[in-house]
C-alpha cells in the first residue's frame, strides 16, 4: 500500500486535487473532516475544547460554534493550542484509518498542515530554519511514502478562499473573508519554503479541468 499526503494551503485547491484522484481509484479522507468528527458532543476532543476555550464556543444546540472558535483560534493568537487539542487524536485516527485499507491500493490524508503541525511552539511559520524544517519534514516522511503540495499564487489563494466563504457564510463581507484568508495563508509555511520538502509539486494555477489532467497524469506516476 502506497500512502500519500496531500497538502496545499486555503484555497490551494487541495480538496478538488483529492476528489479528482478520489475519481481514479485512490483511497482518500480528510484531515479536517476527521477533526470535525471529533470535535462532535460526546467526544473526548469536543470536552478538551471546551474546557480549555469556555462554553462561548459552545452553539445553542451544543455543537461547538466553529466561526467563534476560528476567531479565537486565528485572531486571536490561540491556534497552536487549539492545534495540540485536537491533531494527536486526528493522527490517531488516520493511522487506523491507513492499517485498514487494501495491501495493493494507495491511500491519500488530505490535510493543510503536516508540516507546521510538527513545528516546536513559538516558531515563526513564514521563515522555519532550515534545521528546524528538516526536522519536521523527516517526521513527515516517516508517516507518507510521498507527500504532494499543490500550490496556487497566493492572490489566486485569497480569491478562492474568499469565494467559498461568502457562498457558506451569507453574512460575510468579501473584505473581512479576504482578510479572513490573509490570516490563515501568514500561519503557513509558504510553498516556496516547503516545496523541496515534498516529492510532487501539483501546479492549480488555472482551471479546475488543467488540474484534473494533471491529477491524471500524477496518478499514473504513483501507480508506476
């Protein structure tokens, strides 16, 4: 079985890459999809939150109020907690997901942050010394047998972002989603840093049908 990490930042395209390759044949879940399942009431990782960010993320219904949690996790300087909450059980999870698939078959963890969740506390994600980054990405590539970055002009990032949120948050304006996406983008290690840490690079610099034809032709290379 070859296991592969996908990773790319907001609005990178990611998720589309997944799907497209999700379509060949590839075994794929995601990183923020697992999480949101733990975070559900009744879950250990749901009380950890809670404890440790009060019942103000708390919805009415009981759910964890994910827009008040973003705004404290990403405006407020608190993601790395937030981070050491929930990732552990988000590993563990994957790895059980990985043990169960097909000998013969590739598996793919999507997720946006295999490698700044692996750096120490206090390190500025915009410019990791090298030492550090090497660091984190033997980590990574002890989990994966390859790890594809796919990568977008940050502008085209931002553009992205922003659209999705608008068509999901209705009471969004376009700037505070754009600024929404600057925030999130300066929490991550620039593509130009990361890159030659991982062994395919996944252009999305235009249309979703150019990526899908290169999905395709990435998808031959995995399988050779």
């Amino acid at each position: 079985m070859l296991l592969v990490g996908i990773t790319g930042g907001p609005g990178s395209g990611k998720s589309t890459a997944a799907g497209f390759f999700r379509e060949l044949g590839a075994h794929v879940t995601s990183s923020d999809e697992t999480a949101r399942a733990l975070m559900q009431p009744g879950e250990t990782v749901y009380a950890e939150i809670v404890r440790a960010f009060g019942s103000s993320v708390v919805a009415p219904d009981g759910k964890l109020d994910r827009s008040a949690l973003g705004r404290l996790a990403f405006s407020e300087g608190r993601l790395q907690e937030l981070e050491q909450l929930v990732h552990p059980a988000v590993l563990a999870a994957e790895k059980a997901w990985a043990e169960r698939l097909p000998s013969d078959s590739i598996g793919m963890v999507e997720a946006a942050i295999f490698f700044e969740r692996l750096l120490p506390p206090g390190i500025d994600r915009s410019s990791p010394s090298p030492e550090v980054l090497q660091s984190v990405a033997k980590q990574v590539h002890q989990r994966f047998h390859r790890v594809v970055l796919v990568t977008a002009p940050d502008e085209q990032k931002i553009e992205r972002f922003a659209r999705r949120m608008l068509s999901s948050h209705a009471d969004s304006s376009e700037s505070a989603a754009r600024a929404d996406a600057a925030r999130r983008l300066a929490l991550q290690i620039p593509d130009a840093v990361k890159a030659p840490y991982c062994d395919e690079i996944l252009p999305n610099d235009s249309t979703p049908e150019v990526l899908r034809t290169r999905v395709h032709a990435l998808w031959q290379k995995l399988q050779s």
